[in-house]
C-alpha cells in the first residue's frame, strides 16, 4: 500500500519538471534569440522601429513559442500519461481509470501565454539596452 502512496506525487513531480524544462527552453531562445540578432534589431531601431514595438517583437515570438509548445504538448502529453498510468496501474491490483483533469489542462494555455509573455521581458530589456549605433559600428 505503502507504493501506491507513491503513485500519486508522481503526476506532480513530473508535471513541475516538464514546465522548468519548457521555462528554460523558452529562456534559452529567447535570449539566443536575441544576442544572434542584435544587428538586425540595431538596424530596425535605426530605421524607425520604437522601443514598444521592439519589446512587441520579442513577446510574439516568445507567445509564438507557448502556443506551438501547448498545442504539440498538450495531446502529447494527454497521450503519454495515460499510456504511461495504464502500465502502472497494471503493475498493481488496481482498476485502470484513465485520469484527466479538465481543469488543469484549461489553465495550461492562459498560464504559458502568461509566464512566456513574463519571461519575454528580460531578453527585450537586453534587447532595448543595445544602442543601434555600437552594434552597427561592428561592420
């Protein structure tokens, strides 16, 4: 009895560990993203381009990223949990009941939108401290 107590942590453990990896992720293009084209970004501020729709910039491409990340995790993951609960299950004597949580799987989306367009603002910081001029004068 004592494993079965076990089984239920195991759903929340890795959950918190898929979303670090999908934050670090996020994190990891973003601020590649933005340190690979800091000349491009310098020669748009220099023809114009303002410091809101610099920062627009960098939060599309960061809610680009959560939506693609939900809409390939989410089945995926819907999938693999339950493949994954039906082996445990059978390795113990319990009744298979394929788990989902509507709930949760409803507040995936707002809450990646949310922390992607959160974790967007550091890398656009950078982005917008950059003077177009010192990275232009590289050429």
């Amino acid at each position: 009895m004592v494993e079965l107590g076990r089984l239920r942590t195991l759903p929340l453990v890795l959950g918190v560990f898929f979303a670090l990896l999908a934050t670090a992720t996020v994190v990891h293009a973003l601020v590649t993203t933005v340190r690979r084209r800091r000349h491009e970004l310098a020669v748009l501020r220099s023809i114009g381009l303002s410091r809101g729709r610099c920062r627009a910039a960098i939060a599309w491409q960061s809610t680009i990223h959560a939506i693609v990340g939900a809409t390939l995790g989410i089945p995926l993951g819907i999938v693999a949990a339950r493949l994954v609960w039906r082996w445990l299950a059978d390795g113990f004597p319990v009744v298979y009941v394929p788990p989902l949580a509507l709930g949760a799987v409803l507040l995936i989306v707002p809450a990646a939108l949310f922390v992607a367009n959160a974790l967007a603002t550091g890398p656009a910081h950078v982005a917008l401290r950059t003077r177009p001029a010192e990275a232009l004068r590289v050429e």
